[in-house]
C-alpha cells in the first residue's frame, strides 16, 4: 500500500486538428469540397484566427471531428465515479474484478494530509480495509472460490480513496464542456487538478480552441452563474451586473 499521485498523460489527438476543424467549419459556408479546403496551403495563423472566431461564436460542432485520449493514473474511485458522468465520452478503467486489490495504493485529500491526527485516523482505516479484504480473500480461496469471483465481491470493502486507472477520450467540444464544469472552483478538488491537467495538455496541442476564454465557464461568461454563495471571486456573479 502506498499513497499515489495524479499522472496525466496525453497518449493520442487527432493529427491535423487546426486543419480539419477549419475544413469542416468552411464546408458549412463554402462551395468547395473540404477535401480540397482541408488540402489548400493556407497560413496557420489565418486557419487558427478562423476557427477561434468560429468556435467563440458557438458554432461548436466542428470541433467534434477531433479527439483526444488520456491515460491517466493517481486518482481515486471517487473521482472516477464523478467522471463517467460525463457521457459524451469513451472510458477504459481498471477492473476490480480482473486485478486483485491486495496491496491497494490510495489517495490522501489535502485537508488530511495536512492533519496529523487525520491522516494517522485515516491510514489506520485503509489498513484494516487491506487486512479485510485478503481475509476474505483468503475464507473465499478456502470455499475454493479464485479469481474474478472472489475479487468481484470482496471488493465491496474497498474505499472510494482506493487508487485507480483510466483511460478516456472526449472530442475537443466536450473537452470544453468538460472543463467548464470541472476546472470551477465549485468542482470537488480532486477532479478539478485532473481537468485543470488536461486542459493545459489540450493548450499546448490546440490554442486556438484551448485559450484564454476555456476552463470554468466564467472565462467564457464574464460573470459566475454560481450565485453569490458558490463564487470564487474571479467574475462578478449575474446579480451584480443587473
Ligand atoms: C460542481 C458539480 C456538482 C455536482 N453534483 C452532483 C450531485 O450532487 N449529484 C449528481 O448526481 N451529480 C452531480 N454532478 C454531476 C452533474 O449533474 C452531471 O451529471 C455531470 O457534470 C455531467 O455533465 P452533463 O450532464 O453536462 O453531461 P455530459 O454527459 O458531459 O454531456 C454533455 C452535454 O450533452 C448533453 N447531453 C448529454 N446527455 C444528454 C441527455 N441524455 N439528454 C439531453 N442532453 C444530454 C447536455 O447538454 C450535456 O451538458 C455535479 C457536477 C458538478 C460539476
């Protein structure tokens, strides 16, 4: 057992992104054939200056012609249960059934570990979680019960906190979608570092749609539609500018 950390990695994006997202944001308004659009040996600055106006106008539907897959480690199952919510999405995780659960590393919040006392209360509880769930293994393997029968039901004395693996992938309008919701300050700790991570991965692969006005959805909005009890401070909440 051992405290684990978040790790992002961007594994694969769509190659050719600017260029696909502007052929296909030009399909809509043009006679050509994005094939020849998508071909034509145009500025990446002039591309990029399209398709940022184009995006920030709304028209978001081309952007879906472009993915990115994260593989992405450190994090726990409460996080991952929050993530799956969001449907628009392709997910790979780590099987509790397949892999056995003996030895499980964990995540700390912050406001535990910063805590002594927490933190000794809290790694007392993971351990005898560890120490239950071999014993069952074990009382399982005497019933002569192996593998993914005995895993599937002795993990249900795991704890949220227990580290987990994924992978996802989300197209780049969902990408935004995703970090307006998650990069807020609303947004539970864990998986706001997470999306604050994969936001910085899509910044520098696309710019012109990862920039300035992406993240929490103040950036776009210029103002928290949180209501003044949730605001973080940055905008002024909708009541404000009335
Ligand atoms: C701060 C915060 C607190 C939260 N607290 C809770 C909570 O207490 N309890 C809880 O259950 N959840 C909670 N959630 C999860 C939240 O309700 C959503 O389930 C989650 O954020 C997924 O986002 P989404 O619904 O926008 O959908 P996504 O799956 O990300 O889909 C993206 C968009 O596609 C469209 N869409 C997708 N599916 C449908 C559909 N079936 N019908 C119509 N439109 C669709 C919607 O426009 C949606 O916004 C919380 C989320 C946040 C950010």
């Amino acid at each position: 057992m051992a405290e684990a950390k978040l790790n992002v990695e961007l594994i694969d994006f769509t190659q050719e992104a600017l260029s696909i997202i502007y052929a296909s944001c030009r399909q809509c308004y043009s006679s050509k054939f994005a094939g020849d659009i998508f071909n034509e040996d145009i500025d990446e600055e002039q591309k990029e200056e399209f398709v940022r106006k184009i995006a920030a106008s709304g028209h978001e539907s081309p952007l879906e012609h472009v993915k990115f897959t994260f593989a992405i480690q450190g994090v726990s199952r409460a996080l991952t249960h929050q993530l799956v919510r969001h449907r628009i999405a392709s997910y790979s995780q780590q099987s509790q059934r397949y892999v056995k659960e003996k030895g499980f590393d964990y995540i700390v919040p912050p406001s535990i570990e910063k805590n002594k006392k927490m933190k000794a209360e809290y790694l007392k509880v993971l351990d005898n979680i560890q120490h239950s769930y071999n014993a069952l293994l074990e009382l399982y393997d005497q019933d002569g019960i192996r593998g993914e029968k005995a895993n599937e039901d002795a993990r249900f004395v795991l704890p949220q906190a227990a580290e987990t693996k994924i992978v996802v992938t989300m197209n780049a309008r969902q990408l935004l979608h995703f970090f307006k919701e998650r990069c807020c300050t609303r947004a539970q700790w864990e998986i706001r570092a997470l999306a604050n991570e994969m936001l910085q991965l899509c910044k520098e692969k696309l710019p012109s749609i990862f920039g300035k006005n992406s993240g929490p959805k103040c950036e776009t909005l210029k103002f928290c539609p949180e209501g003044e009890k949730f605001a973080c401070g940055k905008y002024p909440v909708l009541t404000e500018i009335k």
